[in-house]
C-alpha cells in the first residue's frame, strides 16, 4: 500500500475508528479480490489490519463490486463484516440509505449482466476457491484491467442511466439517498417524485482525488477530499 491512494486510505480508515459508527464500502476497493486466497491476503494487509481494528469500533458494510466478489468467507467469517452482493436499505441520521455498487443499474447491457451471473455460480466459485490463489490473482489482474477500459467507455452514458435508475426507483421504493459506485463518474443529482425529495450519490473514482462521503447523525451529507 505505498501508492498516494493507498496511503489515503489507510489514513482514513484509522480516523474512522474515533469518527465513525458505520463505515460503508461500496465495492471496488482493491484492483482484484476474489474469494478467500492466500494470495490476497498477502497482497492487501495492510488494508485488512486496519479494517480489522476498525470493526472493534463500529460496524463495517462492504457490498461487493465487480472487481471484488466472492468475499463472504474470509471477510465475513475472519472480519467480521457485513457483506452484502446486492442493495440494502437502512435507516442513518434520520435518512431512508439505499446502498449498492451499482453494477446491476444498467438491465440493459446483457453482455456484462449475463458475466457477472456467471462468475457467481456455485461451479465457478468452487473453482476459484480451489485453484492456487497466485493463479486467481494474477488472472483477476488481467480480467481487471479489461474491466477498467470497458467501465471507462461507458462514461458519457453513465450519468444519464444512473438518473432514470434513481427516479424509476424511487417511484417503488421511496428513500432519501441512494449512494452507488461503479461508474467513476462523479454525480450529485437532486430530484423529486410524488412531492418527495430523493438524491442520488455518486462520489466516483479514488483515482481523481482520494475522497469520501460523511453523513451525519443529524442527516448532514458532505464530501470530503483527503
């Protein structure tokens, strides 16, 4: 962990343990992580320390990316966080939160709906979890990459299916703030269905600026750049 961002999040996971009462991941913090292999572990922990300290003291949300899945059995069972592979909503600073990495928003683009059911069989768990864990990291790395430049070309779209998401949302399931990720596109977006207010959060990539969102027990909701 000796690049800038890393250090940056080292930082504010120890500031978080005087700070916060919940911390949530959003999925995509590491470059690959997949299943529970040795490799991993080795690779990242320096990160896993500190979120290991920071569960001592308030609870941890990690909901899984596209770059990281596969997570419950070393991050649940060894962390002891809560690991959620799809949307959950709950209740913070007197706010309805929906939090999810945002990789299911886009129904329309079946090519990668259709891989990311496929890298969540049970065969093909089995498989990662069973091969060298070397091997799983350094095909994840490839995998990773190509990732990186197809997420990218989606950029001018993203803002706009993440609004129609939002709206089409909140018309069925009403909340106060929606935060997502996935995109690393940076939106804000203000709006209102049935004269109830929404917003919708996406804070995107660490890579632009090392960043992060705080929301407040009295409802107070603020970036903040490292």
């Amino acid at each position: 962990m000796a690049s800038p961002t890393g250090e940056a999040l080292l930082s504010l996971l120890k500031r978080a343990q005087k700070e916060a009462s919940l911390f949530v991941i959003l999925g995509d913090l590491f470059d690959i992580w997949v299943g529970s292999g040795q490799a991993f572990q080795k690779e990242y922990e320096p990160v896993i320390d500190a979120l290991r300290e920071l569960r001592k003291t308030c609870s941890v949300y990690y909901f899984e990316g596209n770059h990281d899945f596969h997570l419950e059995k070393f991050w649940t069972k060894e962390i002891e966080l809560e690991v959620f592979s799809g949307p959950k909503e709950f209740e913070f600073g007197g706010m309805k939160i929906r939090a999810e990495h945002g990789d299911e928003v886009n129904r329309q683009d079946h090519g990668y709906i259709f891989l990311r059911w496929f890298l969540r069989t049970s065969p093909l768990k089995f498989l990662i979890e069973n091969l060298p864990s070397s091997i799983v990291l350094r095909v994840g790395r490839r995998a990773s990459k190509v990732s990186r430049q197809y997420t990218s070309g989606l950029k001018n779209r993203s803002i706009e299916i993440f609004r129609e998401y939002a709206q089409d949302l909140a018309e069925t399931h009403p909340f106060d703030l929606l935060l997502t990720g996935h995109t690393h596109v940076p939106d804000d977006f203000t709006f209102k269905i049935k004269g109830e207010t929404s917003r919708l959060i996406n804070l995107g990539s660490w890579f632009d600026g090392p960043h992060y969102l705080k929301v407040s027990s009295d409802g107070n909701v603020e970036r903040i750049d490292i």
